[in-house]
C-alpha cells in the first residue's frame, strides 16, 4: 500500500508538494487535475490560510505551506504505516523495505543476506541505496540502515549486528619496491592510505603519532582498497574488504603483533526512532541479527 487513500487531503497536499505541480499530483494518485485543486483549497478553507501559491506556470508554498508541510511529513508516514500493518494482517508479509548502507559493505556482506530474505518472503520489495554518505534515514523516507560509522544521532535506534577487524595490508608489488615495515615507527617512511576524516589515524588501531607520506586520501574505503590492491600504499582495512585477497596473496597482513584487536569495525542495524515498524521491516530485522556475520 504505497499511498494512504487519495481523497484525503493531507495525502494530496504532499504528493503536490512532492510533484512540484496539480498537474504531477494528479498523475502520481490517479485522479483528476480538478480534484487535486478543489481538494487543496478545501484543506485551505479549513486552516484559514494560503499553503499554495500558484500561477499558470509555477507553485510555491507559503511560509504558513512550510510549516504544515513540515509538520505534517511524519505524521502522514506514520497513518500510512498504520493503515499498512492492518492491512498486512497476519497473512503473507508483502511491500516495499527501503534500505541504505556503505557500497561495499552493502555489496559484500548485506546483498546476499537481502537476496535469501526475498527468497524467503517473495511478496517483500526491497529498495536498496548504496552510498558512502551518511542517509538521513527520517527525512529519505528509509526503513533500516547498516552502518560501519560512529553513531552520533541520538533520535535513532541501533543494534550491533557485528565487529569486523580492520587489518593493515599492502600489496606484494608495494612491499617489493619499498620493503615491509617492521614495527609501527617504521611507517613513517612509507605512503599511506587514509580515509581524510579527523579520526582517520587512530583507525589503524596505532599510535596516533604515526604518520606516513599520504599517497591517497579518499573519504570511501573502496577506493582506498582500490588503490591499496594496485601496489600504491599501505591501507588499514575491515577484514571483510580483504579476505578473499589475503587468501589468494593479493595482498599481505602487516604489523599484525602491534595492532590492536579491539580496534574493529562495528556494524550496526539502525532505525529512526519514530518509526511504526511494520511486520516486514521488523522481519527483516530479526533476519540480519541472526544472520549477519
């Protein structure tokens, strides 16, 4: 059930403000351009002030449209999520899970867990966006997060799904050419691969002293393995990224006796706090918790 019923004026206030015009929000909720505008000014009359001001060629809302819309994106959520968990019942799980993690990460390790779930409830739609950036889960409109970064939001709910150990490696051209450091001081004369946030040292789990000459820099951990794989520098990276390439001597573990082994990756399931959860977002939770290795 993805829209609530469109003769509800609050739904078609939205979807014009979503569609940016009567026109769009007719399309989107399949009813007439007539009924969107007679609608509107309806909810209008009602509240006793303008929410849209239009012309024959554009819309834009009032500071009084501002507020309702804002107000209000929360509320309609929640009703449709209300009307969504009657309507599901107790019968078979069906509709759409929006999810949103880390590219590698979400291609690694939550996919195929995502394909086994959709094997499981073939009814279940999931709407999977993979990106480096940090989703704002309430305001995308997401059900569930994973997450490998610290978790500064307090209006979000998170479940530690499990620890990944960050391993320093570099690749055999690399260490051929410039030779294997042997203690963490030794890294000073060597290029290394960081993430170019603040905290990006302290995540090699070593002195936060220790510096080497920065060959690449990148706010994502792919392309620093990336880089790393190609012989470019040394990395600190979660074991997940790089396991199959230890196996097959791709790349080589280093400083193993100096690195910290609680200094690991956390990854966390997240939920914004607010959220009615339906049975199949709830499902799919206790899914990754049992599965998620």
């Amino acid at each position: 059930m993805e829209q609530m019923k469109p003769d509800t004026e609050l739904a078609i206030f939205h979807a014009v403000v979503e569609a940016g015009t009567f026109s769009g929000a007719a399309r989107q909720l399949g009813i007439t351009h007539s009924a969107v505008s007679k609608r509107i000014a309806r909810l209008e009359q009602r509240l006793g002030t303008a929410l849209i001001l239009r012309s024959t060629r554009q819309m834009r809302l009032t500071e009084a449209g501002e507020t309702y819309a804002s107000e209000t994106r929360e509320l309609l959520a929640r009703l449709r999520r209300v009307e969504e968990e009657i309507v599901e019942g107790m019968g078979e799980l069906r509709g759409r899970i929006r999810v949103t993690a880390p590219t590698a990460l979400g291609r690694q390790q939550l996919m195929p867990l995502l394909l086994a779930f959709m094997d499981r409830y073939p009814a279940v739609e999931i709407d999977l966006t993979l990106t480096d950036a940090i989703v704002d889960l309430v305001h995308e409109g997401m059900d569930l997060a994973v997450r490998s970064a610290s978790l500064n939001d307090s209006g979000l709910i998170a479940r530690r799904l499990t620890t990944h150990p960050r391993l320093i490696c570099a690749a055999p051209g690399y260490l051929a050419r410039h030779g294997w450091p042997v203690v963490p001081a030794d890294l000073v004369d060597h290029t290394c691969l960081f993430l170019n946030l603040s905290r990006g040292v302290s995540m090699w789990g070593l002195s936060e002293s220790l510096r080497g000459h920065p060959g690449f820099l990148s706010n994502s951990l792919e392309t620093l393995y990336a880089a790393c794989l190609h012989g470019r520098g040394i990395a600190c990276l979660p074991c997940y990224m790089v396991a199959e390439d230890l196996a097959a001597g791709r790349l080589h573990t280093l400083l193993d006796a100096y690195r910290d082994t609680d200094n690991g990756t956390a990854i966390s399931l997240v939920r914004p706090e607010t959220t009615l959860l339906s049975r199949r977002v709830r499902a799919l939770i206790d899914f990754l918790l049992e599965h998620f290795s």
